[in-house]
C-alpha cells in the first residue's frame, strides 16, 4: 500500500460486537471523521421491502449504531458505511471491494457462533446477535400481530430519534450522564422492583414492567428528563439499528411536554395532534397509530401543568391522569402503556387529593452520592485537565464540618452541572460551597444553591463568547434579557391558566418566536401592527387601481356605473378581510420543511410550466371571449396565458417538489386551516380580472361571469399553494423553532408576487412596461406583508417595540440561538426552553418587584399607572 493510501483499520482483530463497532469508529477516525451528514450523502440509498427509497446511512441511524456495543450492525449498514469511509478518504476504487470482503467475513465470523435454529424452529439471522434484550419486548409487549413494515412507523421512528438526539446533547452537551440511580419510592406501590438501578439499565427495567405504565418522581434537577430521554434512545434502538422484530406491531416511545395539554382534551385526539404539530405525520398516520397503539406516550413534566407555587389543588394535572387512567391498551382490557414524570413536591399533592396513575410502577430517582459526585468530577476533569486540582476542594467540601449542607446543595446533576461550570469560568469552588454556620443544613444548602445560580449565567457568558460579528455579551446584559423572557413566561402561565383553549406553544415554559410579540405590549402590538396591515392593504388596491386604467379620478365623483361600484366594492372587501386578519389574537406561523434536492426542485418547476402554460392559454383565450377582442387579440391571449401560466405552474412546482413519499394536507384540510385567507384570494383574482372587461364595457352578464371564474380559478390557485407549501418530506430535518416564522414572510411574498405577474399581464394591456411592471411589484410586495405574513408582520412589530423599551436584543433570534450554545437556553421541539426550571424559576423577578410589574402591565395591554 502506498504512503498516499496507507491500510484502514483491519476489521478481523475485533473479538466481540463491542469491538466491531469500536472498529468502525476507527475507520470513521481513520477516514478524517466525516460529518454524519457528508456519510449520509456518500452512502447512497437503498430501497426498503415496501419499495420507499431512503438513506442508507441516515444520521440518526449512524449515530446509534456507533454507540451500540451489545450486538452487530446490519451488514448493508456496515457495507454502506465502509463504503462511505472509503470515499471520503479517496481510496482507490478498485480496492474497495476487497476492503468490503474484509469487513463482511470479519462480520460473519463473529455472527456464526450465534446462528442456530432456537426451538421454534425460527432461524436466527446474523444482523440480531445475541438474546434479544428486554428494551426490544417494551416496544412489541402489548401490541402484536402479523404486520408487515410500517412506513409510518419508521417515519416517526426517525424523526423521534432526531429530536432525542438532539435534545440529549443540547442538556448535556455531549454523552456522558451524571450517575443517576433511581429505586422504589419510600411508600412503595410494587415490591418486586430492584434497587440501585441506574440510567443505562431503564430500558430494560421498562421491558420488565406488566402493565408498561411507569411514574418517575424525583426532586428539582434530579434528572427526570434525561432519564425520559435515555429511556425513548433506549427503546427506539432496536428499531433503528436491526428494524424491531419482524412480524410484529412496533410501539414508538414519544416524548411530549404534558405542559402542552389542554385542561378538557381527550387524550387520544390530542396525542394524535402531537404527532402531526411535532413531527410531521400525516394526520390520518397519527390518529392510526394512536388508535392501534403503536406510540408509547412519555409525557414529560406533569407538575408543569399547574403554577408554581401552588395556588390549590392542581387541578389540571388531576384532570390529565384522569385521561391517561381511561386510557387502555388496543383489547381494552388492561391499562394502556405510558410513562409520566413528576416532581416529588407536584406528587405528593396530587396523592394528597388522592390523584395517581392507576396500575403504575412508581420510581424515584436517588440523590447523587458523595462516591458517585466524584467520580463525575474524575470523568469530567481528568488528570491534566485545567480544572483537575479543584476535584479536591469540592471533596475538602463535601467531606469537611460542613458536608451535609454541601451534599444536599450539590446532590442532583442539574446542580452539579452548576457548580463545574462556575469553576471551569475561573471560580473558586472554596467560595462557591462556602456553608454559612446554621443549625439546619437544608437552609445553608439552599444558600450555596442560589449562590450557584447567581454564578451561572456570567460563568456560562464568558465560556461561550459570542463568535458572530458584533460586540460580546456582556452578564449584565445576558442576565436582563432572560429575566425578561422568564417574565413573560410567568405572564404565558397566567394567560393559559385563563384560557380554555389557549394557541398551541402558549405553555408555562415554551418560548415560541412567534408567540412573542405580546412582550412588546399586546394592545399596543396589535394596534400598530392592525395599522401597518391597513396601510399596505390600501397601498396593494391603489397600486392595482392606478395599474390597471380603468378609471381616472374624476370618474368617482361622479354617479358610480356597475363596473366602478363592483371594483370599489371588491377592493374594500379584501381591505377590510386583510385588516380583520392582521386583528386576529395569536396568527399562527406553520408549516414544515422539506429536504428537496435541487435537481427534482428543478423538475417539479419544469414540469409545474408545462402543465400551467396549457391552462394559463384556456384563461387567456377564456378572456378574449368575454372581452369580443376590443382589448387584446388572439396572439396576446395565448401568449400572455402560456407566459402566466407557466410562472404559476414553476412557482408551484418548485415549491411542492418533495421526496417519494411525502406526506401532504388534503383540499378540505386547506380549506379548514385558512378558509378566511382563501376567500382574500378569490376576491383578488376576481379583481384582476375586470379591467379588460370594464374597458370594452361589458354587460352585467359577462361581469358576473368574469366574477364568478376568476374567484373560483384563484380560490383553488390559493388550495393549490397552500398544500404545496405546507408538507413534510420523509427525510425532513425537525425544523428549527423559528422555521416555520421564517418561511412566513417568503410565503407570504411568494403568494403576492404570483398575483403581481396576473396584474402585470393585465397593466401591460394599456399602460407602459416600466409602469406596469412597478405597479405590479408594488402591489405584489405590499398584498403578501399585507395577506400572506401577518405572523411575522406581528411578530417583528412586536420585537422592535421590546427592542426600543430594552426589554429584548434588537437580534433576539441570534441572542436565543447562542443562549442554547451557552447551555443557558435548549431547543426543544420547535420551541425554546430555559436550560432548567429552576434556572427559570430563579430569574423570574417576583411579584412584587419594579420590574415584573412593568412589563407584565405591557404584557396586560394595562398602563403601569392604572396598577
């Protein structure tokens, strides 16, 4: 082999599964480690039993699969990823296949020891080696039956792990875990559950469970939503890595905030709901999938249901473990599976109003031990490490006079992660574990606490500067905003509390980009923003009025004719239903994202002009008729149609240009999300459609017909976009939560500027090209800020109002994404999320400070005075 090639790693030294995989991490290493996304690309595809064309190294599957130590890869995932490897090396194609033959008899060898025929006569295959564990039962318990592979299934398989993964890494910021154990509760529900468990062993203590119904409980920063995490990582493996067991109904652990339940929702619908909102189903999938109970519901955060502190009986907590208690499994004759969390203060309320998840196995996760904190120390700072010399100060700490005290402060990960954060800025761990003298260790160990959090933010500041253009972020600033947003948060529960069906997102600890705008004051908000929309809905009719010609100034002085009275009459219309929409209390910014190649973006606009040109000629020769030919003739009806049309249809096909498989609203889903919007767009397409009419002065005949088929064309022109933009595709990325506010505006835009080409071909009948074409653009830009934005429109109005008073940067959106980078905000889903609850419990100012009550007056649309 020649120095420009020297060997990859040889394959057949491996002695284990564990080794094998470890080989392939060195062959990843070896190649100059590839980002997932450059090995997904590399690795090609493949098609799937049911003849879907996927990935065949998709990255959540890559990323697994090079965790894993307890079995072998599949053989296509281990030849796809060789190969992979092989050509980001740029080795020698003609030596691939001899590599390949390397890793494919360095596979079967450690395969055939465990290929024998179990009793059942059933042939073990070599891509599920060894006993299957417990954690593949806990996906298949309760449901079983002779199914062939699911796509959905798979889908949201997929897409779960993303979110998992991502998730994970945003909390902990790598892979390794705090050791966290969990154990039976002191009143204990079971007696045959095992103590001193820790995260690693979950999945399988859940694949033990019958019924499969578990309540975590643990204190504030215990770790409840890692070991939720791990516990769906855990589950979904099998069937990432080896496809689950075939034959088999597959059950796909889903994690769900419960803070976003709704007080008086069924619980089915709403899941179902979860599953097309978060992850991209089709709705028909999720109601299915739920229905033949093939989802696992985790709801995370039980106690985030009701305010804290408590004001009563938690009654919408109370009223979820109602739902989930009538929820069975697909015979309907035992308890479904589910798996809740909670805090320890939340349960005992609710088990003081004799509230509980019936047939449940409860858990509760165990304080770190002092063995346990320093062996995290070790792992974390190892010897060399900057920080290794104060591992034995915090040790002095915790074994020193005052050791209970720092014990108790310092006995949850979550505080823990406090604490090494603070040191690794420069802190002294002496002072920061300092324990004030007092009889009662609890209260110096909530001392060292708020110490510790009052240390965060400006440790978590100056170990991520900011790398963008602009000046750094100072603490003081950093510390402002976010109190800022944990106020408006507080004013979030509040509102919800109040509301029987509040917006999606609109939760206690959600902060949605486009939920934001009422920190700018939401009358003061809506007000301006009612205003601007009015504004650009005027400007949209005059550029289309002084456009089109058809009347001169002095003509509505005079009596109005029925071609006046009718444009007069639409224009006001459509003014008045953009207004009222731009009024609207919470418009929403949806949609997902597709993952389209250019070239098949490319094809779809092609083939979308080939297909609109013929009926872009229908419509034009559709008008030469109505209008006798005293305005265009034969050659500009065909021309200007083909040319319109094609626009149309390359609009269109760009955008719903989507992978094999993609999931897409159907015409009554459309019609129901927005029936207000697409009324404004028949009333627009009627509009451009009179000029030539008015012109040649035609009857009340032809105007009604003109009327009534260009409301009708646009109308389903509005049906058609709306589908087109709003899918999925299969290999969506999960959109990032402030996606679906950025394609609002380019929607938006995109829909004014599709009916600016319409007027345009209208305008440049009898006026100039340049007239034509500004009136058009004008009309265009305003008609999409106007109609097709309102989202964004109310939420940047909203923003630069909170700018201007201080109370947010004036680039919240790259703010918020460094915020996640310092570990003192995470992504979760399409929202953003304080790092810890007791992280936004510590900034929120309280009730009776200057500061909350200012902006939660703003926030009441009241003036600060009137309080």
């Amino acid at each position: 082999m020649t120095a420009d090639h020297p060997c990859p790693p040889d394959p057949t030294e491996a002695g284990s599964a564990a080794d094998f995989v470890r080989s392939l991490v060195r062959l990843k290493q070896w190649a100059g480690e590839p980002s997932l996304s450059r090995l997904r690309s590399l690795g090609g595809q493949t098609v799937t039993s049911d003849g879907v064309t996927i990935d065949a190294l998709p990255k959540s599957t890559t990323s697994h699969v090079l965790r894993q130590t307890d079995r072998l890869p599949r053989w296509d995932f281990v030849k796809a990823f060789v190969t992979a490897c092989l050509r980001y090396r740029d080795y020698p194609a003609e030596l691939i296949p001899g590599e390949l033959e390397r890793w494919r008899a360095a596979r079967t060898a450690l395969a055939e020891p465990d290929t024998r025929t179990p009793s059942g006569g059933e042939r073990r295959t070599s891509s599920a080696v060894g006993p299957e564990p417990p954690a593949v039962a806990a996906g298949i318990a309760e449901t079983t039956g002779p199914l062939g592979p699911d796509p959905a299934v798979d889908l949201l398989a997929r897409r779960v792990a993303r979110e998992e993964d991502r998730a994970r890494k945003g909390l902990l910021g790598g892979y390794s875990i705090a050791p966290v154990s969990f154990g039976p509760h002191a009143d204990l529900i079971r007696h045959d559950v095992g103590t001193g468990a820790d995260l690693h062993a979950i999945g399988e203590f859940f694949g033990g469970l019958h019924p499969q119904r578990l309540l975590v409980v643990g204190e504030s920063g215990a770790g409840k939503t890692v070991l939720a995490i791990e516990l769906v990582l855990q589950l979904l493996e099998p069937l990432l890595t080896t496809g689950g067991r075939p034959g088999h109904r597959q059950m796909v652990p889903v994690r769900l905030n419960a803070a976003r339940w709704t007080l008086g929702s069924p619980f089915e619908p709403w899941l179902a709901e979860q599953l097309v909102q978060d992850f991209g189903l089709a709705a028909k999938d999720a109601d299915r999938l739920v229905r033949d109970r093939q989802v696992l519901p985790v709801l995370d955060g039980l106690d985030e249901l009701d305010p804290e502190p408590s004001m009563g009986t938690p009654r919408r907590a109370i009223g979820l473990l109602t739902e989930l208690n009538r929820y069975s499994d697909l015979s309907g004759r035992r308890p479904g599976a589910v798996v809740v969390t909670c805090r320890a203060g939340r349960y005992t309320e609710l088990a003081e109003a004799r509230s509980g998840l019936d047939n449940a196995t409860r858990i509760h996760l165990h304080d770190l031990t002092i063995e346990q904190i320093n062996a995290y120390l070790r792992t974390r700072w190892p010897d060399g490490h900057s920080c290794d010399t104060h591992r034995d100060g915090i040790h002095a700490a915790l074994s020193g006079p005052s050791g209970t005290a720092v014990h108790t402060a310092l006995a949850t990960p979550w505080r823990l992660l406090l604490t090494v954060t603070a040191v690794e800025s420069g802190a002294d761990p002496a002072e920061l574990l300092d324990a004030d003298p007092d009889p009662d260790p609890r209260v110096a160990a909530a001392r060292i606490a708020r110490r510790l959090l009052d240390a965060y933010v400006p440790a978590a500041t100056e170990l991520t500067p900011r790398t963008a253009h602009g000046a750094p972020y100072r603490p003081e600033q950093v510390r402002s905003w976010l109190e800022n947003l944990a106020s408006h948060l507080r004013w979030q529960a509040a509102h919800t509390a109040e509301t029987d069906r509040p917006p999606p997102g609109l939760t206690p600890i959600d902060i949605v980009p486009h939920l934001l705008w009422p920190i700018g004051g939401r009358r003061r908000v809506r007000a301006l923003h009612g205003l601007c929309c009015a504004i650009f809905a005027v400007i949209a009719m005059l550029a289309f009025w002084a456009g089109s010609a058809a009347d001169r100034p002095g003509d509505l002085r005079d009596s109005l004719d029925l071609g006046e009275g009718l444009t007069l009459a639409l224009m006001g219309s459509w003014v008045a239903i953009a207004t009222g929409l731009s009024l609207s209390p919470w418009p929403a910014a949806a949609g997902g994202r597709t993952n389209v190649p250019r070239r098949r973006r490319v094809i779809g606009g092609l083939l979308g002009a080939l297909a609109g040109s013929p009926i872009g000629v229908l419509c034009g020769l559709a008008g030469l008729v109505l209008t006798g030919g005293g305005v265009f003739g034969p050659g500009f009806a065909i021309a200007a149609g083909a040319a319109g049309g094609s626009v149309f249809g390359a609009v269109i096909g760009l955008t719903a240009a989507a992978r094999r498989g993609a999931e897409r609203m159907t015409v009554s889903e459309a019609v129901r999300a927005e029936p207000v919007t697409l009324l404004g767009f028949g009333l627009c397409g009627a509009l451009t459609g009179l000029p030539p009419l008015r012109l040649v002065g035609a009857g009340p005949v032809a105007l009604a017909a003109e009327v009534m088929g260009a409301f009708t064309l646009a109308f389903a022109l509005g049906i058609v976009f709306k589908i087109a933009t709003g899918g999925w595709s299969k290999d969506a990325e999960l959109a990032h939560p402030r996606e679906a506010l950025h394609r609002n505006p380019l929607i938006g835009v995109a829909f004014g500027l599709i009916g600016g080409v319409a007027a345009f071909l209208v305008f440049v009948m009898h006026q100039g090209v340049l007239t034509s074409l500004a009136c058009a653009v004008v009309g265009g830009v305003t008609f999409g800020l106007a109609f097709g934005a309102i989202a964004w429109s109310r939420t940047m109005i909203g923003l630069i109002i909170a700018a201007a008073r201080g109370v947010l940067p004036l680039r919240l959106w790259t703010f918020l994404d460094w915020a996640c980078e310092a570990r003192l905000l995470r992504v979760s889903g399409a929202t953003y999320q304080f790092r810890h609850r007791e992280l936004q419990d510590f900034l929120t100012p309280s009730e009776g400070d200057s500061r909350y009550l200012g902006l939660s007056s703003e926030l009441a649309g009241q003036p600060l005075e009137g309080r």
